[in-house]
C-alpha cells in the first residue's frame, strides 16, 4: 500500500444520510486498521437541504472545491420535506455533483444478500446479481434547465441524447461487462430503452449497437423499458449489465432495489473520467430518522465500491481486495438469518448492523 493516504470528501446530507454515514466511517476505520490495505484521510463537509435552510446554499463553494480536490467523494442522502428552493424544486445536490463533475455512469449493482428474505418466491431469486447503468448528466433529467409552463395550459421538458455522452455510457458498460465475464458472469449487455415510440432513444439504441460491435466477446441485446419493468419482476437473474437513459434507470433501479429487499440493500456509484461520488440509493427517511432504524447496509456496500474504484484507479490490488472483504463481512453478518432489519419487519437497526459487520471484520 502506497504511503499517501486517500483524501475522501464526507457529504454525510440530511436524515438518515449523516446517521448511515458516521456508521460507514466506523466501518472503514476498522477495516483499514484490519487489513492495512489502505489510509483514508477523510474531512466532513456540508451540502444537502439543512445546509441550504442556514447558508443559502445546498452545495457550498468549499464543499465543492474540497471534493475536487478528493480522491473520491461518499454522500449520504440528501434532501428533506419542507426544504426547497426558491423554485419549488427539492434539494439536490447529488444531481449538481453528476453534472459538475461529468459523472455520466449511474452504477447500481443489485444483488441478492444471503440470509436476507426475498420477495420473489422462485429459488432463481437467489441468483440476482446485475448492475444497472444509469446515465446520469442528460435524458430527461436535463430538461429541468430548460423546462417551461406555457400559460398555464401547458407544461414542457425536453430529453437530450448526446452522442459523445452515449458513447462513453455504453463503452463503460460493456467493459464493466467483461469485468465480470472474467469473474464468472455472463458478460452480456442488454440495452434498456424505448426505440419504438421516441426518435430520442432510436439514436440511443442506434449508438449502442456501433459500440456492441467493439466487444464481440460480450452478448449484446436490447430491451424496451417497459417490458424490461415485466421482466424484472418475472425474471431478474436474467438481467447482467442494463446501461439506461438518466430517468429509466431512475425509475428501474427502484423497481430493482425492491427484488433485493429493498433500498436498504441497494448501493451506487456516480463514475466519471476523473471523479466519482459512492452513495447509498435511498433516500432521508424523515420518517425513520433519528431513531436508529436506518439500514446502513446500502452504505457499507457503496463503500466497498469505493474502494475496489480507488483501487484499480491508482493500481492498488490490496485496496481492492479490503473492498471486496467488507461485501464479504456484509454478506457473513446477514446469511445466518438472525439480522433482521425493518426493511423487512425485523427490530435491527443502524447498531445492530454495523455491529454486525465489525463482528466479521
């Protein structure tokens, strides 16, 4: 392990988000003392909807100068009922640090965790382990620049395809997808769109298929969003790598949260050429927060992610293999079935769990 640490920007939000945050820093802690795989110089930083109720602002100058600086960035979740902008619209600076940063790959890895109960019936379910790729600068997430109400009769958002952005979504993806050919998955990419209704999305499936021909040795295939819905439910261990437009994979990658036992379990990443910013995909849970409920599993795997990225970024194979042993100390504390967390009706909260996981550790 190099002697330089890693510089992480901690945006721990609002809710939920600080109390899953200060558990995954625990976590951390503990796994670098473990392995001495890795040093995490980490500084805590203001962004989210409290911030902007007492500064004005939900992503400071000097939160975003530091997490410039940062080797990578790890955010809770943001935002919180009653706090909006001028404009009406929600606090978000999660959105802000994707376009500032030009962090175009959304990576929401769903995997079914052993011991943990499942919605589907079918013994496949246990087998689900895909990774949506949303992308996440443009679509129809874009529109809200330049969205308008004419006359209170009418309202229009515009979805905007790039081809550049396309490109670099699709190679992304099918590199991820050779990633994991070579770990044992299939290593097929399935195109989630709807090419038969919107011109938009006909160029999208027009570029993936130029890029599909620069990786022969990955299957290739395409699916319209709404089928893909149906399938998802009917038969998710199917589904390998599914790179999307920004607000399908929005929309699927809840759908998909849920197959897994919910957004407790379900981790992302926001990936760009230089930066990328490590999140749990739930939201505050203004309902929850403060009382220890929180599920940080969501967390701790997004940190994982974090670092096998720093890893392979700065050529570390033991930082990379630290981030593959949290998922496996994740995977041990729940597959006795005696972690129960409210996701699913059980009585572990926040303690329990990261307990749990340092008991593996």
């Amino acid at each position: 392990m190099s002697d330089n640490a890693f510089r992480i920007a901690v945006l721990p939000g609002d809710g939920i988000g600080v109390e899953v945050t200060d558990a995954c820093l625990v976590v951390l802690s503990k796994l670098e003392e473990k392995t001495k795989a890795f040093a995490l110089s980490t500084e805590t930083l203001p962004a989210g909807a409290f911030c902007y109720k007492e500064h004005g602002s939900d992503l400071p100058e000097e939160t975003l100068r530091k997490s410039d600086e940062a080797d990578a960035i790890l955010l809770g979740a943001c935002g919180w009922p009653g706090i909006r902008k001028d404009d009406g619209t929600e606090i978000a600076p999660q959105i802000e640090l994707r376009e500032h940063f030009d962090l175009i790959s959304g990576v929401r890895p769903i995997r079914a965790i052993p011991g943990v109960p499942l919605p589907l019936s079918d013994p496949r379910a246990k087998d689900i382990d895909l990774v949506i790729v949303r992308e996440s600068t443009e679509g129809l997430f874009k529109g809200r620049e330049n969205g308008e109400i004419i006359e209170d009769r009418e309202a229009r958002d515009t979805q905007i395809i790039t081809r550049p952005t396309s490109e670099r979504l699709f190679r992304f993806s099918f590199e991820l997808a050779r990633a994991r050919k070579e770990r044992g998955k299939p290593g097929s990419v399935t195109c989630i769109d709807k090419a038969n209704v919107l011109a938009s999305m006909a160029f999208f499936r027009k570029i993936f298929d130029e890029i599909a021909a620069e990786f022969p040795d990955c299957e290739a295939d395409h699916h319209y969003v709404d089928a893909t819905a149906l399938d998802l439910v009917r038969k998710p261990w199917a589904f390998d790598v599914m790179p999307t437009e920004n607000m399908y994979g929005d929309i699927i990658s809840d759908l998909a949260a849920g197959l897994i036992g919910g957004m407790g379990f379900a981790p992302s990443a926001d990936v760009g050429d230089g930066h990328a910013v490590f999140q749990p995909s739930h939201g505050t849970a203004p309902d929850i927060a403060g009382q220890g409920k929180a599920n940080p599993t969501a967390m701790f795997l997004s940190a994982a992610m974090m670092l096998d990225w720093l890893g392979r970024r700065h050529n570390e194979p033991d930082c990379v293999e630290a981030g593959m042993l949290l998922e496996k100390a994740v995977d041990d504390a729940f597959a006795g079935g005696a972690l129960r967390t409210a996701d699913f009706g059980g009585p572990d909260g926040t303690a329990e769990v990261t307990n749990a996981v340092l008991a593996q550790l």
